[in-house]
C-alpha cells in the first residue's frame, strides 16, 4: 500500500491533501456587521416610453445608502442627478417631474433578515425576497421585489434586481408633472409605468 501511494503523481497527492479534513482557514467569516453602499460601484437605472414605441434608459449618478447589523437597510437616490443624456430634458425632470426643491430624494427603507445571508459564501448568490417602502414626492407606497445577493469579496457584496421594478407615477403623485413633460414635449403620450434596475455593491464598514 505504501508503494502505491508514492506511485500517485504528485497532482493526485496534492489534490488527496486538498480533501483531507484539515479546516480551511481560508474561508470568510460569516456575514455579519454594517455596510456601506459604494457609490462608484453602484448603478441604477430607469427606462422611460414615449409615444408608445420610442424607449430610452435613463440613470441616477448620486446614491447612497446603508445596511445595519440588524438588517435595517436604508438607501437614498439623489434625484437632481438624473441623467437622461439631454440638458434640457434633465432640468424639465427636476424642476417640473421631481420638484426637486421640494423633494431632492428618494428614498428607500427594508428590513432584511440577517440569518438568510450569514451562511452566504464567496461566490454564492442568495435570491432574498423583500418588501421595501419606496418614499418618492411626498408619497408612500410599498415595493415587493426579490433581490440577488451575492457575495463577491470577503467584505463585498452585490445587489441586483432579478428583473425589473415596475413603479407606476401615480402612485407617486407625478402624473400632473408627466403631463407637463408631455406638453413641453409635444408628445401624444408618455407612458406612466416605468421599469427600474439597479446593482448596488455593499462594502462591510470597520464600526
């Protein structure tokens, strides 16, 4: 048997001591603590139907936000930072859509259980289904989604939307400002429901 044995090649002797039940020290330690959005890895964004047929994304540059140790997880966009790619058409959506000096943010609340994502390891993703509360123009109204959580460092998660967040501007009290836009904009129409996505990316913070 001991003759055999150093007779493997020296790939299988390695990959026999991979396999032994030594811990792996390497591992990262659970999740667990406060983290912190980073805003420059972090994208949202928004598209907008006009006419019914001509579609245009659109993004937010200013975000922030944060998760708690008790899964309190609170994010805020900046919403004079709209980027529509058009000069004119940015500061319509902020003065006219958003009123933004009345309104400069919006913002979302969720509580996530912490015990669904502690076992999460490097590389794995978890589909985490939330209910948030999306406060936008003075308006209040519940968001249920699912999110993927992925762990993509040892301090660095990402989240995304599994598919599309479809928010209707009348539950946000702006369908007088879509009608203003669509004036200005000599449109027959501009549709109401709008698809949002992101993919927010989370450092763990030292507090």
């Amino acid at each position: 048997m001991r003759r055999l044995f150093l007779a493997l090649p020296a790939s299988a002797a390695l990959l026999a001591a991979a396999c032994s039940s030594a811990p792996d020290e390497s591992a990262p330690e659970p999740l667990a603590g406060n983290w912190e959005l980073d805003t420059k890895a972090s994208r949202l964004a928004f598209v907008t139907i006009k006419a019914g047929q001509v579609v245009e994304a659109h993004s937010f540059g200013d975000l922030s936000g944060s998760v708690a140790e008790d899964g309190t997880a609170s994010f805020a966009v900046d919403l004079a930072s709209v980027n529509t790619n058009v000069d004119v058409r940015d500061q319509r959506m902020r003065d006219i859509l958003f009123q933004v000096a009345d309104f400069p943010q919006a913002k979302v609340s969720a509580k996530i259980d912490p015990a669904t994502l502690s076992g999460l390891g490097l590389g794995e993703q978890s589909i985490v289904p939330i209910t948030a509360t999306l406060d936008l123009h003075g308006t209040k109204a519940p968001i249920e989604t699912s999110l993927a959580v992925t762990r993509i460092a040892p301090d660095k998660v990402e989240v995304e939307t599994t598919s599309p967040i479809i928010l209707d501007a009348a539950n946000y009290a702006l369908g007088e400002g879509l009608s203003q836009l669509q004036e200005l904009a000599g449109l027959p129409a501009i549709t109401a429901q709008v698809p949002v996505t992101f993919s927010l990316v989370y450092d763990k913070s030292d507090d």
